[in-house]
C-alpha cells in the first residue's frame, strides 16, 4: 500500500473505535475516518456524518477524501449491499458482498455450506410453519435450541429446557413476527455442551489469516445468567486448545468454507468470524458472523503487531499477506459498561462518571458505543455504553487493571458485569439458560 493511506471506518460501535484505535498505530497510515462513528471516535477521528445505509454518499465521500481502503464494521451494512456498492464505484473495500454476507444473514444458508464442505456442526433443521416446528420439538430436545434465520441483533436464539417456552419462542418468530423477516424461517438445532470459543480470520476470497482466538461474555449477568446481549465482555487470547486448535480450526473450519464459498462464485473477502463450542465431540460451528466480532475485536486487536491497515488492504484486493501481522505477547480484557436495564429495557438514561479520567490514563483505553458527550458528562445512549480495556503479561493483571478502573467511575444508570475473564470458561450457553 502507499506510504501514507486514508483509512475509512463504517460504523458507530467499540469494534469500530477499536479499529480505528489500532489502524491509527500503523505507520503507513496518515488519517482515518469514521461514518459516521460516535461522540468518544470524535474526540480523536474526523467523522462523516453520513449514515451507514447511504452508500451514494459514502462512495461521494471516498472520492472526495481520497480513501484509499474502507473497513465496515457492522453486519447490517454489509448485508444490504455496502461492500458491493462501493466496490462498483472504485473504492478497495475489506468486507464481504451481500451474496457472501448470507454467511451471517441465513443461518439455514450457512448451514448448507458448513454441510458440503463437511465442516462439524450441530444438526439442524428448517421450519416456517409453526405446528410443524413445534411437534418436531420431540425430534431435538431439551433443551432446545431455537434460532431465527435471519438477523435479530444478536436475540434471535432460544435455548431452553421449557417446552412452553420453546414454542413460545416459535409462534413469536413464525407467527407474531417479532424478527420481521429476520424470522419468518427458523431453525432446531441440537443442542451441544462445551465452552465457547470465537476464531476470526482475515480472508482474501481463497487465503485467511488467523487472528488470535477470543472469549466473549455474551450473558447479561455475573456467573453467566440472563439473557443473551451484544457481548458484556471479552478477553484474548481464549487460552483454550492453543496452537493445535488454532491449526484446526484452519483445517477444519476456514479452509473449507473459503474453498465452499468458491465454488459457489461467492469468494468471501473480509472477516470469516467462527462461534465455536468444544465440547465432547470435538470442534462444532455455532454460527458463522461475516465481520469483525463485538467486543472481540477490542481484545484481539491490542495483541496484534505490524500494520493492521496492510493486512487488511492484501486481503480486500485479494492477495493476502500474512506476514504484514504478528502476535504481541500477553493478553488483553475488556470489559463494557452497559445502560442499567440492558439488554431487555434499556431507559437511556444517566451517566458515567469519571470516564474522561480513564481515557486519559496511559495503560488503558476506553472504547466508546452509546456514550453521548452532553453538557461536559459522558451520558448513557444506548445499551453498550463504552468498554474498558487493558493488556498485561497476563489474564490476571489486565483484569486487575480494568477492574481497578471501573471501580473509580461513579454515576447512574449503568452497570458492568464483575466476573469477566476471571476463570477459564467451563459451560457457557447453559443448557437450562434463555
Ligand atoms: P448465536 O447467535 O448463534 O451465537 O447463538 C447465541 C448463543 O446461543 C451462543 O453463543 C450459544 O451460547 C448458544 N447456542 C447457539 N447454538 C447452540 C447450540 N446448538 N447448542 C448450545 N448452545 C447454543
Ligand atoms: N461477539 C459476538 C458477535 O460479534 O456477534
């Protein structure tokens, strides 16, 4: 790449600011910018105050700030068209079409892919007619695992030892239409125990590059309990399986469903994101996401040397190389802080107090997402607020690290859960959870 790129980022969130965090540590990069990012990006990034749905004006704004790579975050996006979009106007885009974006989009898509290219997951099945899904509960479960087909911002699973509640769950998608078209299929899916895992990998449509593995938080409440949320939390690297399970998830999982998607005419350039479970049967695919995973990328990133931007820049035009990243020692945490009532009822309201303070501290950084900068105070927005992140040698002290920092902020309306990272995942997605 050039000596000096223009790296633009399309999103609002923490993995966002967390890109655009580590994008800015390359050397080879002069500026980036976000659209149309958020109040905590702009205190450091120039924003475009352009919507991540208006690909017209994006592809305007590329040309008028001379961008030479755009990275987007989120799935909505990409699911709509934005890569393609961009792409059709000239612009060097990381991230995958809408035709490869089905990854995430159709959970029944993915799963016939993961299907011919034998990669291991559970057995699943199809439905859009309520009585037939519900006498096939008898076929799968308990517990139950119910997913929505298309997106539901991350609330479109059930599982569940409830039967009242599993077909609950099936005449809410199928019948109330709470997904919209997000739900109109569903899917049964056997149930599988095990710890969960996240692997991301950098792909070129034929080449990836692993990034390295992530745990993520994704209940609301300590000791894994609630409902599931857009992530509490995260740390990296997993410490789970190392490098023999890095090799096969490559093997066994990535190679595979690049090679699928090939044949298919459907290279997929851009994160090809695993939700993994290792449990009794070895390695099974939970999902697939199609972009950088949130609140992953906040931990993965810091452990990442070289330049991010030339990796990323290889992979969009589809001669990926690896090289341009190495490993950083240690590990990484990061921890949100989220509205009082998420993920159920979020009231948006109050703030956080003592976050400007922690924002300048040299060992951490703080990653906003709803934080709106109103009247000199850091005001909850939204659900995910901001996340805290530190890295040290060890596990342990990056916790202590962001642990001690929460501890000093003060405020209402928010909360953090207290446990993450503090022991080796045993069971997640519990068998008699939500
Ligand atoms: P997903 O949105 O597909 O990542 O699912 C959300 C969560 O539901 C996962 O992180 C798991 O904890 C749980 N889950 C999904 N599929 C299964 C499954 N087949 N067996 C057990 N738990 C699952
Ligand atoms: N952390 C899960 C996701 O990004 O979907």
């Amino acid at each position: 790449m050039s000596p000096a790129s223009r790296v633009l980022v399309v999103g609002r969130g923490g993995r966002e600011h967390a890109l655009m965090w580590r994008l800015a540590r390359d050397e080879d990069v002069s500026e980036v910018l976000a659209a149309p990012g958020n109040d905590g990006i702009g205190r450091r990034f120039r924003r475009l105050m352009i919507s991540e749905d208006d690909a017209a004006s994006l592809a305007e704004a590329c040309r008028a700030e001379r961008i030479d790579l755009v990275v987007i975050g989120p799935e909505a996006p990409l699911v709509a068209g934005l890569a393609d979009r961009l792409r059709d106007a000239g612009v060097l885009v990381y991230g995958p079409g809408a035709q490869e974006a089905q990854l995430e989009s159709s959970k029944w898509f993915a799963k016939e892919i993961m299907a011919e290219a034998k990669v291991p997951s559970a057995r699943a099945e199809p439905f859009e007619e309520p009585l037939r899904a519900s006498r096939a509960l008898d076929g799968f479960g308990p517990p139950w695992v119910i997913k929505a087909d298309g997106l539901a911002a991350g609330k479109g699973v059930r599982v569940t030892r409830d039967r009242r509640e599993a077909e609950a769950f099936i005449r809410a998608c199928l019948v109330e239409g709470r997904f919209a078209a997000g739900g109109r299929r569903i899917l049964l899916e056997e149930f599988l125990a095990g710890e969960e895992l996240s692997a991301m990998a950098v792909c070129d449509g034929r080449q990836f590059t692993l990034l390295p593995t992530a745990r993520d938080y994704k209940r609301a409440f300590d000791g894994d309990q609630g409902p599931n949320t857009g992530g509490m939390g995260a740390h990296a690297p997993a410490e789970m399986g190392g490098a023999d399970l890095e090799a096969e998830v490559g093997r066994r999982v990535i190679a595979p469903m690049l090679e699928a998607m090939a044949r298919r005419g459907m290279p997929f350039r851009g994160t090809l994101y695993a939700g993994l479970m290792m449990g009794e049967r070895g390695l099974q695919v939970i999902e697939f996401n199609c972009r950088f995973g949130d609140p992953e990328t906040q931990v993965v990133l810091p452990l990442l040397k070289g330049s991010l931007a030339s990796l990323l820049t290889s992979a969009a035009r589809g001669a990926l190389r690896p090289g341009e990243i190495r490993r950083a020692p240690g590990s990484a945490v990061a921890v949100a802080v989220v509205d009082e009532g998420y993920p159920d009822a979020v009231r948006g309201e109050g703030s956080v107090e003592g976050l400007e303070a922690l924002m300048e501290e040299r060992d951490l950084e703080v990653f906003h997402a709803a934080a709106a900068w109103d009247a000199g105070r850091w005001r909850v927005s939204g659900g995910r607020v901001a996340y805290v992140m530190a890295r040290a040698a060890t596990r342990a002290a990056a916790r202590e690290r962001v642990y001690a920092a929460l501890a000093r902020l003060g405020g209402t309306g928010w909360r953090c859960r207290h446990d993450i990272a503090v022991a080796p995942a045993e069971t997640m997605g519990g068998a008699d959870g939500r």
